[in-house]
C-alpha cells in the first residue's frame, strides 16, 4: 500500500523546519508499504491538487498531523481526499484532545475515517496493517494489553534513515545557487534544520501548554548512543553533499533533567558528533555554568527560551512561578558569553498586562546581549487548565477560535486591556525588533565579535521578521534587502575588505573568559 503522510501548512510563513512526526511514523511504518512525506509548509497544494495527487499516486491511506492553529486547513484537505474514496487518519495535539470533532460525533461534519490519541508510536503499525487490510477503526488509543494507558518507551527508539531520506523539499536554499555555494568553505550547497528528538514530556504544567497534559508529566529518554549515532549519520550526510545540517532538539524542555543532558552532551562531544544544534530549556535550568559550558562545546547555538512575561504576577497566574524575570539578563550574559544566543519568547494578553507592556518589555530585552525577542498572544488551546478556565469565567470570546484561524488574533479578553489594545502591543514588540534600524543595533550590539556572528544575527533575525511580516516570494525579500541595506552593505564591505579598527574579544576557543571544554570548537556540520 501506498501511504501518504501530510502535514498542512502554517498558513503563515514558510517553515524553517519539517515535522518529526512524518519522519519517524515513516521509520516505524511496517515493511512492504511505501511511504510518501508531504509538507504543505515546503510543498503548498490546494484541496484540489491534493485530491489529484493522492488518485495519480494510487494512495491507499493518507495520516495527517496538524497543531491546532493548522486544523482547519487539515480539516479541508482530508475532506477533499475523503471525497475521492481514501480513508484519512488524523493525528497529533488537536484531535488527540477533540477527537469527536475530527470524527463528526459532535454534531459538525465528520472528516477523519480514524484519529490516533497521543503517542501514536505502537498505534501507528496497528493503523497500517488495519488500513491493508480494510478494516480501520475510528479510534486508536495507546494502551497495554490490560486497557491502561501506556506512553512509548523512547528506549527503542527507531532509527530514522537520515542517510537515505529524500530530503529534497526542506532545502531552505534558493536552487539557482546550489552549484556555487557547494564550493564555499566546507560547503554550502544545502541547508537544512532537522528535528531530533532526545526525550518526551515536562511536568511543569504551564497553565497554557498542552504538553503536560498530551506527554504525561513522566518524562522519558532516548538512549545517549542513540543520539549520537543520529547526529553522526546528519553529519555524514551534510558531509556527503557538501552542504550543512543544524539541528533542532525539539524536546520540550532539553535540560529537564541537567545530571542526563550533561551526560549527553558530554557524549556528544566524546564521539564528535557535533553539529550546530538549538534546544528549549526554560531559564531556571540555565543557571548552572558547567551545562551553559558543555552547551557550548557541543554545537549549541540558540536556545529557546520561553519567558512569557517579565511580570511575576503574570508569570504566577500562568503556573509559570518558577520563571525569574530578575533573572533573565544574568542566564542570557552567560550564554552570550559562550557565543550562544536566545530566542526569547513572550506572551502577552496575560491578565495583569496594560497597555504599554510591549514598550516595557523591549526596555528589558535592549539591555540584554542580541538575541531573536518573539511574541505571541495568550491563546486558549484546547483541553489546556487556561481553555477551562476562561471558559468558566465566561471570558472566551471565539470558543472554536481554531474553526477559523487568524493569525496574532486574541479568543477571549484580558482583564486589564481590549482585545484590540493586546493586537497593538504584539504589533508594537514586532515592529521595534525587527525593523531596520533594530536589525542594524543587533548587528552593531556584537561589534566587538567575528563577522560570522554578526552575519548569523543578521539573517536570523531577518528570518524570524517573516513569522510576524509574512515574506512570501522574491519582491518581498527584495524589499526587505533594501529597507536594510545599509546593514548588508556594511557587512559585505567588511567580509570583502576587511576591518582594522574593530574591538577583538578573540575566537570564543581563545578567550580565557570562557571555560574549555573537550574538542570545543569542533561543532561543524
Ligand atoms: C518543534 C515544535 C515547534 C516548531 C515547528 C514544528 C516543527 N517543524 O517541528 C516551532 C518552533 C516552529 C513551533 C512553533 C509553534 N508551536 Co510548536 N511545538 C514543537 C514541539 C516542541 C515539538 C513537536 C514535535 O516534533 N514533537 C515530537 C513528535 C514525535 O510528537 P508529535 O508531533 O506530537 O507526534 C506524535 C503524536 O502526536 C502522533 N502524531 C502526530 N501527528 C500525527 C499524524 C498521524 C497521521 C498519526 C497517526 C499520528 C500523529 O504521533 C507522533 C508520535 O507519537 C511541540 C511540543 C511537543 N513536545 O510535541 C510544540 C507544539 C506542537 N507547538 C505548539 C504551538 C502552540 C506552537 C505555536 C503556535 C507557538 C506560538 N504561539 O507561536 C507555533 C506555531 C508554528 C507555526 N507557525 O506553524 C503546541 C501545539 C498545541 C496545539 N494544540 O496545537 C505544542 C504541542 C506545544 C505546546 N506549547 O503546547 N513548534
Ligand atoms: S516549561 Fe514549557 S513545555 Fe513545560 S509545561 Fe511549561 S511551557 Fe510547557
């Protein structure tokens, strides 16, 4: 049988990065089936165009993953492919939480022939032997035999065939430029973030994530060779066509237990299995100079860092307490000074924000090293402890928000300000970080530092600009190349002639403010 897996897009931007979940149901698929991966992110298709695809190809079963903010185009796609006779299996946070939704029990129109709940690990064999065979059911639950919930153990996990996957749609390079670029350096004729896995689950329980309550609050690990041998296999790959590989640790919080990621770095830079890497770790986890060190050492470069807010009181009445914000700018000085940097990310609409909490907020993050500052809404996702509560208080304004997605747009009103004040001040965050002249402070912020790091802040941040100014297509990354054109002059200027003037703090490897660790400053792709 032919199996389909697809992931709708974002709607928004591109994707910097493809979804795990298509790669390792793929690997955990049953011999004898072929699997096909489609990204809607890398390879948009209309409703249309997916029906004819999956009919040409003689697709037999099509899975579909979305988060909530893509259900609604998950919804219309698996609609259009149901409508041409091939059963659709739905998976992943959304309908794992309304599962009658995607199967039309609550009264709405059905558009999935089963869901997956959960971990869909060692429910996904079940799936594709029942769908061979025509006799898929409407639910698939991760159980034991005795009909208790059971969560995957990550310590078999699969191999994941890096070295032979068509990874052709996620090359975040333009194809024109392939040839050229595999002769600079070690090679740049591909780039491409691939997402890794190295454990599942938090039990912090943040009132407004749906991790806690979809991964369990029992925290669970692949093996340290595992790992490692998944990032050699990257590496090689990257080697063998001349181009690079970054990786992304999408694990939830990846220092969730310091004494195992130590341990795993560590590894990591044992067996020279470094590659350039970002990874979430929540601040609190980020006060320990050895894991700071040993970040370093092995490849990490970002690091995500949800910070919500730089209220306390917020901070509270999100179960995130443990979120110090007097803390915030010592954790990033320690990274910045390691040569790693942050994406900080804020929430705002949270219920004791008032108008002028963006302005309050950048006042914060300018006297912080140069990092990538993001913001978002406080959004109700579904089955989350904030979901219930807000219902309870009468307060959500679009309870189905997800029916009808629209971008930065807020389901129920903050206590302390409208609705249309908490639009402004993401704008606002948005609009003075990454506007030209931000571009350019960033970019000066790191004077003091090789051109390499200034040209990755740079483009970094340019990147990050599209997830709030969507820039789809040449003209709107030309025009984003002239508003900052004197920033790409300057470095170009400097990458061609040189610059004598500029204040050397020295290669992070010589400077003796940074602790040495084994092999560091081996992380390459
Ligand atoms: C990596 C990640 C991202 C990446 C992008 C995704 C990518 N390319 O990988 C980035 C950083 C860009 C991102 C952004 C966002 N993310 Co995110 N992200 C994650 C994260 C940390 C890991 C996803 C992952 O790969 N997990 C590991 C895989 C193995 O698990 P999985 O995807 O759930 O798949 C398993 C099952 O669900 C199931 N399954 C999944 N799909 C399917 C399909 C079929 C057919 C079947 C049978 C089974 C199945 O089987 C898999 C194996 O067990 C998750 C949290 C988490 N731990 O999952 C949040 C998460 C998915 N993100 C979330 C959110 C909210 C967002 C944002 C909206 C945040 C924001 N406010 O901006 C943005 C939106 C991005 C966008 N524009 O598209 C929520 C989604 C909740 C929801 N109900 O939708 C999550 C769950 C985290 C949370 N805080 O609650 N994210
Ligand atoms: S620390 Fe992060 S992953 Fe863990 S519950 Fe909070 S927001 Fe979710």
């Amino acid at each position: 049988m032919k199996i389909l897996l697809y992931n709708p897009d974002n709607g928004v931007t591109r994707n910097f990065m493809p979804h795990l979940w298509m790669f390792l149901l793929q690997s955990l698929t049953p011999p004898g089936h072929e699997v096909i991966l489609i990204d809607g992110n890398a390879q948009p298709m209309d409703e249309a165009q997916i029906a004819q695809y999956v009919r040409e190809h003689e697709i037999g079963l099509v899975g579909i993953g979305a988060m909530t903010r893509m259900i609604a185009k998950a919804y219309r796609i698996a609609d259009a492919i149901r409508a041409v006779g091939v059963p659709v299996v739905m998976g992943g946070p959304h309908v794992t939480e309304l599962a009658d939704e995607a199967l039309g029990r609550d009264g709405g129109p059905r558009h999935a022939d089963a869901v997956a709940l959960g971990e869909a690990d060692d429910t996904w064999p079940r799936i594709v032997n029942d769908a061979a065979r025509g006799e898929l059911k409407e639910i698939y639950a991760p159980v034991d035999a005795a009909g208790k919930e059971s969560k995957p153990s990550l310590k078999n996990y699969p191999i994941i065939p890096w070295d032979k996957i068509d990874l052709h749609q996620f090359n975040l390079l333009p194809k024109v430029v392939y040839p050229l670029l595999k002769k600079v350096g070690e090679g740049w004729g591909t780039f491409r973030i691939v997402p890794v896995e190295s454990g599942r689950g938090c039990p912090y329980g943040c009132e407004f994530c749906t991790v806690t309550g979809f991964f369990g609050d029992s925290i669970r690990f692949r093996t340290n060779e595992s790992v490692v041998n998944e990032l050699l296999m990257l590496k090689a790959r990257a080697r063998k066509e001349k181009g690079q590989i970054a990786v992304f640790f999408i694990d939830d919080n990846f220092a969730i237990n310091v004494k195992r990621t130590k341990s795993l770095l560590r590894d990591i830079i044992a067996a020279k299995a470094q590659v350039h890497w970002v990874a979430q770790i929540s601040a609190n986890l980020l006060r320990d100079e050895e894991l700071c060190d040993l970040i370093a050492a092995s490849g990490g470069k970002w690091v995500f860092i949800g910070m919500e807010s730089i209220d306390p009181t917020n901070l509270k009445d999100v179960n995130k307490g443990f979120n110090k914000p007097g803390e915030y700018g010592t954790v990033l000085e320690r990274l910045a000074k390691r040569n790693v940097y942050a994406i900080t990310s804020f929430i705002f609409g949270m219920d004791n924000d008032t108008t002028g909490v963006a302005e309050r907020t950048l006042e914060q993050v300018r006297t912080w090293p140069p990092g990538l500052p993001i913001f978002g809404l406080l959004t109700p996702l579904p089955a989350t402890p904030l979901y219930k509560r807000l219902e309870a208080a009468g307060r959500l304004t679009r309870h189905k928000h997800w029916q009808e997605f629209i971008p930065f747009a807020m389901a129920h009103t903050p206590l302390k300000m409208s609705i249309e004040e908490a639009h402004a001040e993401v704008n606002y965050g948005w609009s003075h970080s990454y506007s030209a002249e931000a571009l350019a402070q960033a970019v000066d912020a790191l004077d003091d530092q090789p051109l390499g790091y200034r040209i990755n802040i740079f483009l970094a941040r340019l990147c990050f600009r599209g997830i709030y100014f969507p820039m789809m297509g040449k003209l709107a990354w030309l025009k984003v190349a002239g508003e900052n054109r004197r920033t790409i002059f300057k470095l170009i200027k400097e990458a061609v002639f040189g610059r004598k003037d500029r204040p050397t703090r020295g290669k992070v490897e010589d400077r003796e403010d940074v602790p040495r660790t084994e092999a560091q400053g081996e992380a390459s792709a």
